[in-house]
C-alpha cells in the first residue's frame, strides 16, 4: 500500500497511463479498513488526494472523492483532513457534472460537520 501513496505523492519514477486512477483505488479499498486509514494519511497521501479532486478524469477524481470518503468516517482525521484543504475542493465537487462526484462530496462534508471538534 505504500507504493499506491508513493505513486500518487510522485514518488517511484514515471506514473503508468491510469496509475493515478489505480494508486486512489488502490487507497480507497484500503481505507475500508480502520487499521490502514491513519497509516495511508501517515504516509503522506492526503494531500496528493486532495489534489486529485481537481483532475479532468472523472474515474480519478471519485476515486480520491470516495478515498476522503472512508477516511472522513474516522473522526480522528478530521482536522487533518480541514488542515490539508480538503474542503474546498470538496465543495467545488457539489458543482460537478457527475451525480456520483457530488454524492462523494456530499457524504465526505457531513461526515466532517457531524464529528465534534
């Protein structure tokens, strides 16, 4: 799981066509589990998801969207999550063509809102 957070921090030589795709997918099965959701942010890859919101692939971006997604379930992430500048691209995303994108954001800000500081 570290070359995933590798690949999308730039890291590990040339990126593969799709690689950005398949790095946040492979990040976002991870961080279906609980263990690996601090570890994935440890490694760095939070910011470089962040990033990704923003990507003319639709296939990237709600990869990085449901990624934030899991993550935003843990409410020891949040401020760190607030702190990478996740939300205002998230917000951006409500404007999205793609229903599935806005959905991502959607659920990603209310779960931020509900945790308590």
């Amino acid at each position: 799981w570290g070359g995933a957070a590798r690949s999308l921090r730039g890291g590990g030589g040339a990126r593969p066509p799709g690689g950005g795709a398949h790095a946040a997918g492979v990040l976002r099965n991870l961080t279906l589990v609980d263990a690996y959701q601090i570890k994935v942010v440890q490694d760095g890859a939070l910011p470089a998801l962040v990033g990704l919101l923003a990507s003319a692939d639709d296939e990237v971006a709600e990869q990085a969207a449901t990624t934030l997604r899991n993550l935003s379930a843990n409410p020891s992430l949040d401020v760190r999550l607030v702190m990478d500048g996740a939300v205002p691209p998230l917000v951006a995303l409500l404007r999205a063509p793609d229903p599935t994108l806005q959905e991502e954001a959607l659920v990603t800000l209310r779960n931020l809102s509900a945790h308590p500081a």
